[in-house]
C-alpha cells in the first residue's frame, strides 16, 4: 500500500457449491445475470452429484452480495438448503473478465 490509502472494498476471490434442488431452475442463468448486473466475475455450472458450483472474483462487498443470494435466495422454484464457501482469497485484480455459465 502506498502512503496511508487503506482499501475498503478489496477484490476477492471465493469457490462456492449450492445444495437442494438448484438445478432444473434456470439458477445458473440467475446467478449470470446478477453477477454481471453487481460486476463479479467467474463462473458456474451444474455438477453431476446434483449440485451448482463455481467460482466468484470482484468487490468484497458485491461479492458477499452475490453470496447471501446464492445462500438465501436463488432463483425462482429453487430451494437452496446451503451453500458452502472454500478457498477466501484476496487478489490485486480478477482473473475473469466476465462472468460464464460452464457446461
């Protein structure tokens, strides 16, 4: 850091996996557009044990943002029982520029 400027907000970087019924309920094209609408970067995807997985980079705010949504929310029909956090980084800048759904 130079000279006394202190980062309020620093970029940050967090895996995720969303439990219940999440998929089969457009949740990963939810998640895309509320991650592109908050500036967060990275990606999702359904998993073959019946799970959403992915990976969240930007603002620490907006991506705690993205994380009570994916944790409370969810799209519509849904019902997320948890979501579970791995792999809290802090980085200079994303690695993404966008925001994708995997396949």
């Amino acid at each position: 850091m130079e000279g006394n400027a202190i980062n309020i907000d620093p970029n940050v970087s967090v895996e995720f996996e969303v439990f219940g019924k999440v998929q089969g309920c457009a949740f990963t094209k939810y998640c895309k557009e509320l991650c592109e609408q908050q500036c967060v970067m990275g990606w999702i995807k359904n998993t073959k044990k019946g799970t959403i997985a992915g990976k969240l980079q930007g603002k620490k705010s907006r991506v705690e943002q993205i994380i009570y949504w994916l944790s409370n929310t969810g799209s519509p029909g849904c019902k997320v029982e948890r979501c579970d956090l791995m792999n809290w980084q802090m980085l200079a800048k994303p690695d993404y520029t966008n925001f994708s759904i995997r396949f």
